[in-house]
C-alpha cells in the first residue's frame, strides 16, 4: 500500500489502524509489548529496493560489546542497520576526520524514546548477532583506555579537540541558569558557557561527597569514568525503570563498582518509562539539582544539541530552622520533594531529608513533573499537561494581541495522537500551550512543531544513524498525516547546532517578530500522550504512563514581563539579559519535498555525510 501526502509517500503495510510491532527480523522475548492494542497485527514496512552492488559496498559486520544501550525492540533493528550498513565508496565525509584505532568490536549506545508505540523499552543484547574468534583464536582483553560506544561503531570516531574538556564555570551571573551541552565539530565559540557531563561532575561545582543520577538510558562504566578521579569513588545511586532481563543486565553493569546502588522506579502502567532525567549532587558546600536531557550513555553528550538547567549552589540551612524555610518563591522545594515522594521509594529518603535541610530559596524557575498514575480532582493539577496548564494559569499574564503569539514545541519523539487533531494535540494539548493568564476564552494562536527531516538527519554529523534517537515510527506516522502540516525544520545556526541533531525537548510562546518570549519549558516530555498525560471519564480524570521532568521559565519569577530572546547565545556573556533559545526563529516550515524523519523505513536514495545510507532490518 502506498499513501502520499504534503509530507511524504511511504511504502506500507496493508493495515492502517493496528498498533505497532517490531520490524520484521527483530526478535521479541515474552515480556515485549507490541503497542497499545493489544489484537496487532501489523506488519513490517515494504522494503524499499537498496543501489546496486555497483553502486554501493557493504561493511564487514562487527560485534557488539558488553556496554551496549537499546531501548525497545524496534530500537534494535535500527542499531543492527549501524552495526552492518550500507556504505557508498565514494561520498566523502563531511562531518570530520575519522580516529581509525584497532578493535575487534563495535558498539552503539542509542538514545530514548517516547512513542506510544514505543515505549516499551527492550535493551536486548542477546538477541543480536554475535561473531566469535576466527580459527578458534583467544580473544582480545578489553584494553583499560579504551573509548566508550559510539553510535556508529568503535572505528568511528571524531577526534575532540584538545580543550573540549577543559572544565570552566558558565557567567556566574547568569539570569537563567539554562546551558546547552558542548558539541564536537563546532566552533570553539558555541562551546563557550556550554557544558559536558564532565565538566558538570567537576570540581569547579564543588566538593561532591553523594549524587543521585535519575535517568532513561545507562552506561554505567562510561558514567563512572566521567567522574573526577578524586570523586570517582562517591556513592552514586541510579534510579531506573528497567525490568526483568534489562534490570538484569543494567545491575551486571555495575557489578565492579561496589559504589554504585540502584533503585527501580515502579511502573505501574503499561507502556510508560522511566524517562526523567535529574542529578542530584551533594556536596561539602552545600546541594545542587540538574535537571537535563541527555541520557547517561556517550553518544547523547558529543553530537546532539543538549540543554540543561542548573541550580545555584544551595547552602544547608542553620540547626533547627523550620520545615517551611529555604523554600523559594516558585515553590521548587515543595515540588521536588513532593515529586522525590511518588517514587514510594526507601532508597530516596535520605536524599529527601537532606533536601528538606537545604536553602532553595534562589530558585526562580517552576517544577513540571510527570508520574504514572491515574488522578481526579484536585490531583489533576499535579502533573502533566495540566500542570504546566494550572502555571501558565496563575503566574502568567495576559498579552495584547495574543492570538498572534505563536506555540512553538520542539521534541525528539512522537507519540499516537489519534486520527485528527481534535482527539489530544488541539483538543486539550494546546488548550494548556495557549494558556496565558487567567483569560478563560482566547483564540487559538498558530503552533509550530519542530521535527527534523531526512535532510536535516542525512546531512548531521552524525548521519543517518542520528535517527536512531528520533523513534518517530512508520506505523505511527501514516496514522497521523494530519500532524505533518505543523512541521518545522531543525535549524540552528544561532547555536552552531544546526547539524546536532536535537534531543533537547522546549516548548514556549513567542512574539509575533520572535524577539520576545511570554514563557520557555525545557523538559524530557517529548510529544506523546504518555508523557504529559490524557484526559479520561468525560475529563474527570487525567491518565499518566511516564515520569518525564522539566522546568519553566515564566517571566514573573525574574520581575520581567516577557524574556527579550537573545540572537547571538555564543560566545557566552554575562552581559546580556536575553534567553538563548537552542533554534533560530522564525522556524522554517517543511518544503513539499520535505519529510519527517522515520526511523523504521530505508533511506538509499543519497549517502549521508559519512557516505552511509539507513536501511532498516
């Protein structure tokens, strides 16, 4: 079957209203989910005919390593696709020069996702294929310097430069508090005040004594080694949503480091994840609170655009203060405990009394949390979608001529949102987005939402198997052609990141001339049910699979009526006043050439800057 549309013409299935099952070829263990429906039984896209052997030459298959991260079965079939692919012999490389080193594996480590269809989260090593020695040979001890996983492989890799590791401290004046990861191949100047894993685990930041690490995606052995040496023995808990075997395999991880405990978040709802992403860090001087995008895994933290918000140091407060001192005027310290309490977790007890024994009140931004439940009443304010609605609510104000104040929501993953858009995106998605104040009627103002396309992902410096971090599916996508009219490029030369290909997720309201903003979310809510929830009974109850976390920004809390947006974020300075929005504005809408990036579907047509082309198994 073949259906066209302004976005696309994909080849597919003959069933268009199942759900989701794993492409053809991927192996599904008992405990794997296909999708939401559980009577699907949908089949694997129709191939796409890949060039001729004239045309194109095959890599020798590699094997993977012990460290691997896939999360879902799907996931699975595309890292086989970066394991094995497709290689046309004479693309040259755009993204930068390749560091050849001596191996006898390969290893991906890919990113997360939040699709509906998609959420079950399956990180199976077993079930890909395995190559022994040859002619019975002994095979290689791991060597102790050797690099972590890459996304494509263990013979690729983009040499860092010599000073992307240094350590230093972003403005320390800065208004905002809000950082994008540093990336390779840039410019030095749009590294300068971002930050890497490494520099945030730093003693720049303090003397860490304890960190909580809240996550979706783990690499435990590449996490351990980017702390300090001084630090690389202090406690670290890691709070997961894993399962049965992917449990298994994530405490095998960290079997050689006896600092290293675990807490599982319970998931009482099918098809949610553990998707929050939060370090809590601990220190001599005091506690500090990150709240991110990236997964804890290599390839989220070297050539994807990234964005973090990081507290100020917060100070302990005197012997004997009061239960209700150090908290802030957003009420941060009341939502964070009160998020830290939905986990009903022992292992997070301690971390609440330390908190409860610190100063938060510098904290200017709000806590939009989700966690899987099923609420009523007041309770439906908590989370979600109607938390950042009850917000926008009640510290907002609003704004002449509002209407023409565009929604603008950026993400990395798409959810099923039903066949027109009245079923969730405009039917009470956007109704939250276009809150301003306590207006009750409004019109409804345009809404962009920026998606990559295959140009952006073919032409990235990662490549194709950029992709294998935007899980937006096929099975999903023809369901929802409707959802391709909002599509807006990836551009972002303002941040020299228009070939970082996003994994941050914001969400904002912005001017019509897009030189102000009205409110800014940095969030790892992707666009999915799932994750900002739905309403259910006739909207008398609010349905959440996920725990997803972020943080917004409303001018209010910074005695500002909108944030002036800065054009120039890099280099960083401490002289302007303006927020560094990760993309550039206006946003680019999709050509009628253009496509959303599908992960499960081939791509032969053109090589990508590596010279590969995507094929899924």
């Amino acid at each position: 079957m073949s259906q066209t549309s302004l976005h696309g013409k994909w080849a597919v299935s003959s069933s268009d209203d199942d759900d989701d099952l794993p492409p053809s070829g991927t192996t599904t263990s008992k405990s794997s989910r296909p999708a939401e429906s559980s009577h699907s039984t949908r089949r694997s896209p129709s191939p796409v005919p890949v060039p001729t052997p004239l045309e194109v030459k095959a890599e020798p298959a590699r094997t993977p390593v012990s460290s691997l991260t896939i999360g879902s079965e799907a996931r699975q079939s595309a890292a086989r696709n970066q394991v094995n692919p497709v290689k046309f012999e004479t693309s040259p490389s755009l993204a930068g020069k390749r560091k050849k080193e001596t191996s006898d594996g390969s290893g991906w480590a890919l990113s997360d996702s939040d699709d509906d269809d998609l959420e079950v989260k399956r990180k199976n090593q077993s079930s890909l294929p395995r190559r022994g020695p040859p002619n019975g040979e002994t095979k290689k001890p791991k060597v102790e310097s050797e690099r972590p996983p890459s996304p494509h492989g263990r013979l690729y890799y983009i040499d860092e430069p010599d000073d992307f590791f240094e350590s230093s401290l972003p403005c320390l004046n800065d208004t905002y508090r809000f950082y994008l990861n540093k990336v390779t191949g840039l410019d030095r100047k749009f590294n300068s005040g971002a930050l890497h894993i490494k520099d945030i685990l730093s003693p720049l930041f303090g003397t860490l004594k304890e960190s909580v690490q809240f996550n979706y995606c783990f690499d435990i052995p590449w996490l351990v080694k980017q702390f300090p040496s001084e630090f690389r023995h202090c406690p670290v808990l890691i709070v997961h949503g894993d399962k049965r075997e992917a449990k298994a395999r994530l405490l095998q991880q960290g079997q050689p480091f006896p600092h290293v405990r675990f807490c599982q978040a319970k998931l009482d709802i099918a098809f949610g994840t553990h998707h929050t992403k939060m370090m809590l860090l601990w220190y001599e001087e005091g506690f500090r609170v990150i709240i991110l995008t990236s997964n804890l895994i290599r390839a989220d933290w070297y050539q994807k655009t990234q964005g973090m918000w990081m507290s100020p140091l917060f100070p302990r407060l005197p012997e004997g203060s009061s239960a209700s001192s150090g908290e802030s005027p957003t009420f941060f310290k009341r939502d964070l405990l009160e998020y830290l309490a939905s986990y009903r977790a022992p292992e997070l007890e301690d971390w609440i009394q330390r908190i409860k024994e610190h100063d938060l009140s510098e904290t200017r931004v709000y806590l939009v949390a989700s966690t899987p439940g099923r609420y009523v009443g007041a309770d439906m304010e908590r989370w979600g979608h109607l938390r950042l609605r009850k917000l926008l609510y009640e510290h907002t104000n609003p704004i002449p001529g509002e209407e023409r104040w565009p929604v603008i929501g950026q993400f990395s993953s798409i959810g099923s949102m039903g066949m027109d858009k009245s079923k969730w995106l405009a039917g009470e998605f956007q109704r939250t987005l276009t809150t301003l104040g306590k207006c009750s009627l409004r019109p409804d103002p345009i809404m962009h939402l920026l998606y990559p396309s295959v140009e952006d992902v073919r032409i990235s410096l990662e490549g194709y198997p950029a992709g294998g971090s935007l899980p937006y599916s096929i099975q999903t996508a023809q369901k929802q052609i409707w959802l391709h009219s909002y599509f807006h490029r990836w551009k972002a030369s303002r941040t020299g990141r228009s070939h970082a290909m996003p994994h941050i997720k914001t969400y904002m309201r912005v001017s019509p001339d897009f030189t102000q903003l009205a409110w800014f979310l940095v969030t790892s809510a992707n666009l999915s049910k799932a994750a900002w929830g739905a309403l259910e009974k006739n909207n008398t109850q609010m349905m959440v699979r996920s725990y997803e976390l972020g943080v917004l920004y409303v001018p209010s809390a910074f005695n500002m009526k909108t944030f002036p947006i800065d054009t120039n974020p890099f280099p960083a300075s401490s002289s302007t006043s303006g927020f560094p929005v990760p993309f550039d504005l206006p946003p680019t809408s999709y050509s009628p050439k253009d496509q959303p990036w599908i992960w499960n579907i081939p791509y032969s047509q053109e090589p990508d800057t590596h010279g590969n082309i995507w094929v899924p198994s």
